[in-house]
C-alpha cells in the first residue's frame, strides 16, 4: 500500500487532496505517524521504504518477486465517487518498486480503480514502462485474466494469475467486461469458478509449468478462513491445476496451509502501509508483516520449504522487529495455523520456517 501517506515522503508527492469521509489530506497520514514515531524524512530515496528487507532480498535472490499493489500509480484526479478511500502512487514515484526488484504486480483488488479508468490506464502504462508486469486488470476482460509469464533457467516457467473477490470489498463494477476495462473480478468462490479459470490455465500451462493464483478476498481484521475460501482453494489446486494461492486483502498475516503438497497463504498481510499511528484495531498488530519465501519443485511445483522474514513497519520503512515481536508473530502464527495442520518454527537467523502435515482432503 504505497500510496497516499507513503506517496507524500517520496521524491514526487501527488497532490494531497483527498476525498475519504475523515480525512481530506494525504499529509495528514504522515502527521499521525510522527505523532507516535517521531518526524519522518521527506523526499527520501526510492529505497527508503524496504529498509531491511532489501538485505534479505540481496541473501536470497529470490527467482520471482510478486506483490499485490494496492495502490493506483496516477496523477489522475479523476476520483471514484463514493470510494471513501483514494490511494495512489504519484507515476514519478514508480521507482520505488524497482527499488526492491518486483517482477510482477497483482492489481485485482479494492484500490487499483480509486482514480477511474484512467487512473487504472496511468497505472498499466507505467508498469508497462517500467518492465514490470502487471495481472489482473486491463482494458477489457481478456486483458484482466491474461497471465505474466516468466521464464526461469533450465526452460521453466511460472504463470501467474490474479483475481478478486467481492468479500474484499472490490465494487461489483469494477469488473473487466468484454469492452469495459477493470479487474478480473470472480463470479463467486464455486467449484464451477474454479473450474472456469481451470480453462484459462488449460490452454497456456505447459509440462513442468508452475501455476500462481494472487487472489484479492476477504476482511481487512481477523483470523476466521470462511469455508468459502478453504473450498476454493482446495478447488483451484484439484480442478485448476494451481500449485500456490497467494491470498490477500487482510492487514495481518493470516493462517497458511500446505494442501496435497501446495502452499495455500489466505492472507499476506500488509508489507507496507501508512497506518502508524491510527488507533483501533492494535491487538491486530498490523505493523508486524513477513517476506515468504517459498521453494517450490521445478518438476511439480509442490512445496519444498517456506522460509517466512519478520518485518516490522516504523516511520513507513520496513525494519526487523524485536525479538520479543517476532516470539509473538510465531506464537501468532502457530495459533491460528494449527487447525489447518501447520506450524512455524524460529530459525536461528530470526526468520520462521513452516512445518506441516500433509493435507490430502
């Protein structure tokens, strides 16, 4: 969640007009955030955001590295009426994803839209230009559903997919139509849903291809998975041939599956945001977030290992938690996963690592 708060400390603030029932100016973000974490820098530079997490990114070399942006990147003030909550990312600011490496972005959520169509065209031209792939929006349907594919060493491949749900509180019509552009917005959470992006899989997926699904779902709080979910997951892996869901939409990391060899994460969590300093859902601890970092086998696409980095969000920067926070993310962690047959485990290196029971059915 880059834009808004985030938007205005980078080199290239937008303007800071707002149109949200509480809040009429973006700054005001940055003022609730030095409140309680003292002054922030302006202007800083593109990598200030990642803070500690690039020296992990450096450690690892990820192959892929995948985020849901929930945040127009435009200089439109071509507001959504009614949103309630306008974000977005200044296009001179784009930068800051290039900063951290991203290969692809998931844009099927409740904020690529809240600067109109032509926010949404600002934000696919700039990625565009960047060489930083975009799913799950575009001009029309075909264009929302169409997949990134990237090709890895040895001729492999990962496809990946991305789609949203109306639980996560995307509006019905921002869904991509045959001339309409928007995001690719599901139907429901049906096993014939499942089936129908089964289809679209189908006709690209090659032997040995590995398969990612970034789905938008859900509420912002709270650990409940709705059967739902845990169905559509299970569906996509059995009818789809999807090998990792990549769920998102809660501001907290939420529990993670490993079903019949595939990583299931309902909920990411928030990476970034400009939420320091606002009071109400603080037993959350929204601020704590992961890197996921999973190794998946070239052959099947089953899941090897999941190497999890804390990351704490203070003064918009993501730094290393405490260990004190990190003892309370695992605890966290190993609650709320233990009913869907996983647990974390610290790691010397304070990272956490998943252990799990096979799920078959």
């Amino acid at each position: 969640m880059l834009g808004r708060g985030i938007d205005q400390i980078l080199p290239q603030p937008s303007r800071p007009e707002l149109f949200e029932p509480y809040v009429s100016d973006a700054r005001d973000y940055v003022a609730l955030a030095e409140a309680v974490s003292g002054p922030l820098p302006r202007a800083v530079d593109f990598d200030y955001v990642w803070g500690d997490a690039l020296v992990e990114l450096a450690r690892r070399a990820p192959e892929l590295r995948l985020i849901n942006l929930e945040t127009s990147i435009t200089a439109s003030e071509d507001y959504w009426p009614g949103k309630g909550i306008n974000y977005r990312l200044h296009p001179a600011n784009l930068p800051v994803l290039s900063a951290a490496g991203i290969d692809c972005c998931a844009l099927a959520n409740n904020h690529v839209l809240d600067w109109g169509y032509a926010g949404l065209r600002e934000t696919l031209a700039s990625l565009e230009a960047a060489g930083i792939a975009a799913v799950g929006a575009g001009e029309d349907d075909t264009a929302a559903e169409r997949p990134a594919v990237f090709e890895l060493a040895a001729g492999r491949r990962v496809l990946v997919f991305a789609c949203g749900d109306e639980s996560s509180g995307i509006p019905p019509d921002w869904a991509a139509g045959p001339a309409q552009p928007g995001v690719a917005l599901l139907a429901d959470l049906s096993v014939a849903s499942a089936e129908r992006l089964g289809q679209r899989i189908a006709a690209i997926k090659r032997p040995g291809d590995v398969v990612v699904v970034s789905i938008h779902w859900g509420s912002n709080w709270g650990y409940q998975v709705p059967a739902s979910q845990r169905s559509f997951a299970h569906a996509l892996i059995d009818r789809a041939g999807v090998d990792l869901v990549h769920g998102h939409s809660s501001h907290h990391p939420r529990p993670i599956e490993v079903y019949r060899g595939r990583l299931i994460l309902y909920g990411c969590g928030d990476f970034l945001n400009d939420y320091e300093g606002i009071a109400g859902y603080e037993a959350f601890r929204g601020d704590l977030g992961l890197m996921y970092f999973a190794a998946l086998a070239p052959t099947d696409g089953r899941l090897l290992a999941l190497s999890m980095c804390p990351m704490q969000i203070r003064r918009f920067r993501a730094q290393r938690p405490s260990p004190k926070d990190i003892t309370w993310l695992d605890g966290l962690l190993r609650r709320v996963s233990e009913p869907f047959g996983t647990a974390t485990a610290a790691a010397p290196d304070h990272s956490l690592t998943l252990r799990w029971r096979e799920s078959a059915a």
